[in-house]
C-alpha cells in the first residue's frame, strides 16, 4: 500500500479498472534486450506477431521495425524465431 | 459461415492496434500472451471479451490496471462459456427491444483447466445451448496460475507438482482429455486447432469462428515455460514443433467435416518431414525424467501413440 | 390511493412470482428447475413459448450457469432474472459473493427449502440463511401477494444507483410456492411506470472517461479484476455502503409501491403487528406470520398484551427498527427455520438478540428452532410460544434459550 492508493470513495465500484497497463512498464524485469541489425532485417513482422509484450512495432513511414524497451521482458523470442537472424540479445544497458 | 474469406496482409496485422494491451505482467516468453494478442487482432467490430480465471485473467487485470482495450468480464474459474451465454442473451434481448442496434461479438477464453476440467459443463451447457460465442482454449497443459497442476489438458509423461516424476510413477499417467473431438460430438459449426507459430493460419481461424452464427470452439496451443521448464526465447519453436512432430496438428472442421491446415497438410504431403517426438520433448523440463534408461519406453509409447492419433486424423480428413 | 380498476388472480406463489417477472419485462432470465421453485420456470416458459414476453429466456444447464449467466447479462445491461432453491442456492454459492461483488443487481426468487442431507424437499429456511454474507440483500415474504409485490420492488431496490446489490426474494417452499391465493394485481403499465428503466451508475474507465456502468463497445472497461491487499478491502467497503443505502431505499420503494396499489408491508422493513403495548413479542420471518397473527388476536381477546415482529428484510438488517420496537418488551421469542450448527441459536436469533445489546434495558431473548424440513407446526404449538414468554416475563427465568418447537425429545 502506498499513500497514493484512494479510499473506498474514490474509486469506481465494482473494480473498474482506471488505468490502462500500459502505465505499468515492465521492462525492467529483463536481462538481456534485443538489438536489431537494422541491414539484416527483412521486416517480415514475425517478431512484432510473436512478441508476447507488444513491444514491437512496425513504422509504417519508415517501413521499419521498432523496439518498446519499457514493455520489452526479454524473452528472446523475436531473437529465436527472426528467419534472417537479424535479432541479438545482448545484457540489458537502458537506465533503471 | 456467412462472410468472405478474411483477406489480410502482415502489415494490416501490424497496424492493427493491440486491444491486448502491453504492460501486462505475464512471464517472460509466455505462449498464452502472444496467443491473447493474436486473438484481439483478429477481431472484426464491436467485441465482448470474458475471461475464466486463470493466467492470463490475472496478469492482465491486476487492479488499478487493465490489460483490455475491450469490455471484459471475469466472474470465476468455471464458467466463461456461462459468462458468455449471458452476455450474449443480453445483447440478444437488449436487440429484440430495439436498445441496441449494432451486432456485438462475444469471445470467452479459458485455460485448460478452465476448459477440460472445470469449465467442461459450463462449456458443454452453452454450445448445447447454441448462443453465439467463439470460445478459445489456450492450452499450456497445467494449471500455471496456481503453480503448475495437473489438468485433463497435461499429456502423459509431463511432470507437474501434482503429477511428480517420482522414483515409481514417471509424471502423469493419463493421456490428454480428447477436447475437441468432445465439441465435435456437439455438432458445432466451427472447431479448430492452432498454434501462435502460425499466426496467419490462426487468426484467420479465429475470424472464421467468429464469423460463425452460433458457437465455434477454438484450441490453440501456448506453451509455458515457466511450467514446461523450458527457454523462454522457445516458446514460439515448441509451438512449431508440436505441429512438426505432430503432437499438436493443426485442422479445421466447417460442419464436423475435417481438414487438415497447410502447416500440418505439408507434413501430411511430405511425411519425412514428420519428426520425432523427441526433437519436442528435448529441453522440455517437465519431460526430462523421460530420457532416463527407467523412462525411456515410456517415450517409445508416446511415440506410438502420436503415430496412431496421426494416422487416425488423416483417415479422418481423408474419409469425409 | 388504491388501485381503480383492480383485478384479482388466482395465484400459488410461484406463479404470482413469474406474473411478476413477466410484467417487469426482464431483460434476461436464466434459470434451473429445482423443487419447490419449478412452477416459476414452467410458468415464466409458458410466457415465452406464447409469445407474451420479450425476454431472452436462458433455460441453462446448472444453477452455477444460470446465477453466471444472470449476473454477466446484468453487467451487460440487461434487467436480469432468475430463482432457485436448496441445492441449487448452495450450488450458486461461490457466485453470489460474485454477483454482489460485481454489483450486479440481479433479482432471484428463493422457494425456500431444507438442505441435504437427508434429503428434504420441504420448506425451512437454510438455504438463504446460509447465504446471508453472501451481499445479497433478503427479504422474506408473508404471502403470495407480497411475493408479487416484492419482486416489483426489487428492482427498483437493486437497480437503485446508490444501492446497486443483488437481491433474493424468499417464499416458503410449499407453504407459498404451492398455495392458491387470490393476488391483486396491478396493470403492466403501472408495472412499467414503477420500476422505470434500468439505472446505471458512472463509473471510471482506464480511458478517463466517465461512462455508464456496463459491458459496452463503445465504452470499453475491466470488470472483474484482480483487487490485491490494496484494493480489495475498499471494495468490500463499498458493498457495506450499498446494504445501508438499500435499508434507506426499501422504506422508500415500500411507500411508493403502496401509492400505487394501496398496499405496503410495515415500513418495508419490519412489519409491527400489535407492538405498540406489547410485553410477549414473537419475531419471525415468512409465512409463519400470518399464523401468529390469528394467535395474536386470540390472545389479546383473553387480555394477553401479545405482539408479531414480522422480520421483512433480513439483510440489510434493520438494526435501529428492531431495538424500537422491542425495547419495551418484556420477553421475546425469535423463531429460525435454520440451524446454525454449534452456534449459539438460530441466524436471526442471533441478528434480533445482537440488536438489542446496547440498549440500556433490553428483553429476555429466546430462541425456537422450528419447522425444519417443512415440518408442521400447529397453532396450539405455536401458542406455547407465548405461553413460555408469559412465564418468562413473569418469574424473569429465561430458562433455556435455544429451543426446539415440535421436536420429538
Ligand atoms: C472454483 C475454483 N477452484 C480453484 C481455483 C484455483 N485456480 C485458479 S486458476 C487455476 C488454474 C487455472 O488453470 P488453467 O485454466 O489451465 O489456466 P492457466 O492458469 O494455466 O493459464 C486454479 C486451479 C479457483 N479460482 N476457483
Ligand atoms: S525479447 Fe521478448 S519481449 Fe522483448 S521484444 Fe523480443 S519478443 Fe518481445
Ligand atoms: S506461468 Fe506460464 S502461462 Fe502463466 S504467465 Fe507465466 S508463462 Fe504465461
């Protein structure tokens, strides 16, 4: 419990969520992140599809693919399944 | 089925707003995640989720947060499928009245237990009911959300706390509950089976189960490493090799008439394609006890009865 | 102002239950057969295989199903409906604490009966007793026309914003499921105009937005989460403000209901029948009342100061009404038609008696377990009732106080 938690006359009844999880960044749970060799990539979207976190976009503008590291868990399953090998795990460097 | 065939491409996938939203506080390299993504990406308008209890009911609505970008409704452990039948008489009634207007989908979605075991009534009540609902089993063979039980979903061989590979009893005994054959047996318009893998072949499956007016059952397999002991960065092979050793065929059946899906038709086309069961069950902890000179006939016998449920699926394609 | 142009049925309870429902136009109703409750979901068939209702009747596999179903139409936005009995209550178990959890106001019809084993078909009281903490408000009803009544009411009760509970409606099995009654009835328009259109509270989304509370595209939310030691308390904090919201809306929907059809029942809480002067007071809920009543009167008539506490709402508990109006008793019976096993006396024993302990001088306060099983009992029995109070109130002796009304010893 944290001081910022509300009071029973606070909040919506019935325990409707106010927040999306989206406000809840999990990527400080991983070890390892993905780095993306961006002359490999063929950007066949596998990744983006397997990805359990959603933490891999497709840039229509720039037709490229872009890492979320604040959702990221680094799992490695874009890494395993990239048919062109252009995904590297590598320890987790981002702040925090 | 009523509509056309879904045409898509991977972009308009991508693009695609997630409705199962990041954030969520699944494993690492969880199966069932991905597969709850593919679900929502598959959606066609207006959609009602419910969820049974279970993992992926936990770690997408861990209060103040929610990990749906959809209405959804948890109520309890067995009874999604009853969830929906409300939910969809709702909107039934709510449509006669002229309340409502728009045509509303109802997904429910349930682990294996929720689905084999204590959701088979609740399951079998409303497909006998003949509500309009698309019902998904993500199967991870246990009971994860409570440590990695036993369910009628587990295949024999696995261990998991309540099926210990013991120095007498190799993990669990019994073979997996046969759960689609069962919805079959309802006669229900649409059953299928899918894994994340083939994630084109899966969501179009789900749109083919929604487009369906009446209930359609989908069981899609989703690997948990936490509970299968195995790499995180593996999840998505497993549900490849499942296809390729054919533990996990892949099929569909409009009207109970079956049909092999390309990713297992190939295998079926080319049969040396098909591999050992082995290749699957290696880095798999939960079958490592089977490796062992005591255990090792026991994968013999696995081998030889995924043979015989393989070649009775293909006669079965085949015959109708 | 009583009704102009009344009409009058023959009804059982059962049925005057499903004439409720059929008038109320429900949404939604999903329910299971279970004696004595089955004549509700015969009837209410009937009405849908005639044509005469609206309703999307929902006839599921199990009564874990149909309090699901219920209860996830009711979130839906849906009127909802269902009843069930004995087994079937304590089957819905689990998702009682659901339903009211979920505020889902959903209305159900108790026929009243025993609990294996053995098993009883018979009237008693156990089935809802032991649900009392399940957050469903209670009420008991005297007769077939209060169960008409009652179900009209309740969804202007649970529906209410501030109230937003489910609700159980208890007919004694038999007794009144089963009886034939001549039961007022009121148009369906008046029908209609009571209970209005289904209320919903507001409530926050995770897209800030301030939206009606349902399952509703156009304004996704989360229902049903996972509330951990932060949050959970505060929700059960807020059912408890619902239950004390609904003591203040019962009284409420009570005097309304009695503009309409001239008929109210005490102040829809508690119904006092001769209390006023009262030294020896029965408290009871359901149809034993209407018994004690004629027991009243002939003991007044020998000069006897006898009163009837008629328990209406069971929960919320009317813990205020029932300290007033016992205050001045000399002795009091509670009768139960439940056990609490290894407890101290019966549910409502303990609720009446709990009630009265912080006022300054309060009554003797006995207890009788009676008519378990649907077993008689008989006016001569339940005028030693009065009799042990007389005694009681006399010698000041209380004597036993747990004990057994047409028990062989
Ligand atoms: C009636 C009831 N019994 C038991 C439980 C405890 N329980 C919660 S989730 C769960 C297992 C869920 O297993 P499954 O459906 O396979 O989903 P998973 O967690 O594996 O995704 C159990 C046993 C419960 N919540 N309700
Ligand atoms: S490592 Fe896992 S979580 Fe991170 S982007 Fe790759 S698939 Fe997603
Ligand atoms: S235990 Fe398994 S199914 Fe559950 S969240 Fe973790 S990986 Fe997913």
């Amino acid at each position: 419990m944290s001081s910022k938690d509300k009071t029973w006359k606070e909040i919506s009844i019935a325990g409707v969520c106010p927040k999306s999880s989206e406000s809840f960044k999990t990527g400080d749970w991983k070890t390892y992140m993905p780095i993306l060799d961006t002359e490999k990539c063929i950007v066949c979207l596998t990744c983006v599809m397997l990805c359990p976190d959603g933490a891999i976009n497709w840039i229509p503008d720039t037709n490229k693919i872009s890492f979320d590291y604040t959702f990221c868990k680094g799992c490695g399953i874009c890494a395993n399944e990239c048919p062109a090998k252009a995904l590297t795990m590598k320890i987790d460097n981002t702040e925090g | 089925m009523t509509t056309q065939e879904w045409k898509f491409t991977s972009k308009d996938i991508a693009v695609k707003p997630d409705l199962f939203l990041s954030g969520h506080r699944a494993c690492a390299g969880c199966g069932p995640a991905t597969v709850m993504r593919l679900i929502m990406k598959a959606t066609r308008g207006p959609t009602i989720v419910t969820q049974a209890t279970g993992c992926m009911e936990v770690v997408s609505s861990i209060y103040p947060y929610t990990s749906w970008n959809v209405p959804w409704l948890h109520t309890a452990f067995e009874n999604a499928a009853a969830n929906a039948a409300g939910i969809e008489a709702a909107i039934k009634a709510m449509q006669r009245k002229g309340k409502l207007k728009e045509h509303i989908d109802v997904i429910a979605i349930a682990g294996d237990g929720g689905t084999f075991d204590i959701g088979l009534q609740s399951l079998s009540g409303a497909v006998e009911r003949g509500h309009d609902f698309l019902f998904v089993l993500y199967d991870n063979e246990g009971y994860m959300n409570t440590g990695i039980q036993r369910s009628g979903g587990t295949p024999s061989g696995a261990a998991t706390t309540t099926t210990p590979a013991g120095s007498v009893i190799p993990g669990k005994l019994e073979r997996k509950k046969p759960i689609t054959e069962i919805m079959l047996a309802h006669g229900m318009e649409y059953v299928a089976t899918a894994t994340p893998y083939y994630w084109k072949d899966m969501i179009t499956k789900v749109r083919k189960g929604l487009e369906v007016d009446g209930p359609a059952f989908l069981h899609v397999f989703a690997p948990c490493p936490r509970g299968w002991r195995s790499d995180q960065a593996k999840t998505m092979e497993y549900t490849k090799l499942a296809v390729e050793t054919c533990i996990f065929p892949v099929w569909e059946a409009v009207n109970g008439k079956k049909q092999l899906s390309t990713p297992s038709k190939v295998i079926a086309l080319a049969p040396q394609k098909k591999k050992p069961i082995k290749d699957y069950f290696k880095g798999q902890g939960r079958f490592r006890h089977l490796f062992t000179p005591k255990n090792i006939h026991v994968i013999d016998e696995l081998q030889r009865l995924t043979d015989e449920n393989w070649k009775k699926l293909l006669q079965n394609c085949e015959s109708k | 102002m009583a009704q102009q142009n009344k009409k009058t049925l023959a009804f059982n309870g059962d049925e005057a239950v499903a004439f409720a429902v059929k008038q109320c136009n429900v949404d939604v109703v999903a329910a299971y057969p279970i004696t004595p409750q089955t004549i509700i979901v015969e009837r209410f068939s009937e009405y849908v295989a005639n044509g005469e209702v609206q309703t999307q009747f929902v006839c599921t596999e199990s009564e874990h199903s149909a309090i699901t179903a219920s209860l996830s139409a009711s979130t839906t936005g849906a009127r909802t409906f269902t009843a069930s009995a004995s087994a079937g209550l304590a089957l819905m178990h689990e998702m009682l604490f659901v339903t009211s959890g979920s505020r889902a106001p959903v209305v159900m019809a108790i026929a009243n009966r025993a609990l294996s084993a053995p098993l009883n078909i018979h009237g008693d009281h156990s089935d809802s007793m032991a649900q009392r903490d399940s957050g469903w408000i209670q009420l008991y009803v005297e007769n077939a026309q209060e169960a008409y009544d009652s179900i009209i009411q309740a969804y202007k009760i649970a529906e209410s914003c501030d109230v937003s509970l489910p609700i159980m409606v208890g007919l004694d099995g038999f007794t009144l499921s089963h009886s034939l009654e001549n039961v007022d009835i009121l148009s369906d328009e008046a029908v209609t105009d009571f209970i209005g259109e289904r209320q919903l509270p507001q409530v926050l989304t995770h897209e800030g937005k301030s939206v009606p509370f349902k399952l509703d595209p156009k304004n996704p939310m989360t229902m049903g989460p996972v509330a951990f030691q932060n949050y959970y308390f505060e929700f059960k904090r807020q059912q408890e403000e619902g239950m004390k919201n609904a003591l203040k809306r019962i009284q409420e929907v009570n005097s309304e209901f009695a503009k309409i059809s001239g008929r109210c029942y005490g102040n829809g809480l508690i119904d006092k029948y001769k209390l006023e002067d009262a030294e020896v007071i029965v408290v009871c809920a359901g149809s034993t009342s209407g018994t004690l009543k004629v027991i009243v009167d002939e003991l007044r008539a020998c000069g006897v100061k006898a009163g009837l506490l008629r328990l209406r709402t069971f929960r919320p508990l009317p813990v205020e009404d029932l300290k007033n109006a016992l205050k001045n008793a000399k002795a009091v019976a509670v009768m139960d038609k439940s056990m609490s096993f290894g407890g101290f006396g019966g549910a409502i024993f303990h609720e009446v008696r709990h009630s009265l302990y912080d006022s300054p001088v309060h009554p003797p306060v006995i207890n009788y377990i009676y008519g378990l099983g649907g077993r008689d009992y008989s006016p001569s029995e339940l005028r030693i009732v009065f009799d042990d109070l007389a005694e009681i109130a006399k010698t000041g002796d209380t004597g036993k106080q747990v004990r057994y009304l047409g028990l062989r010893e």
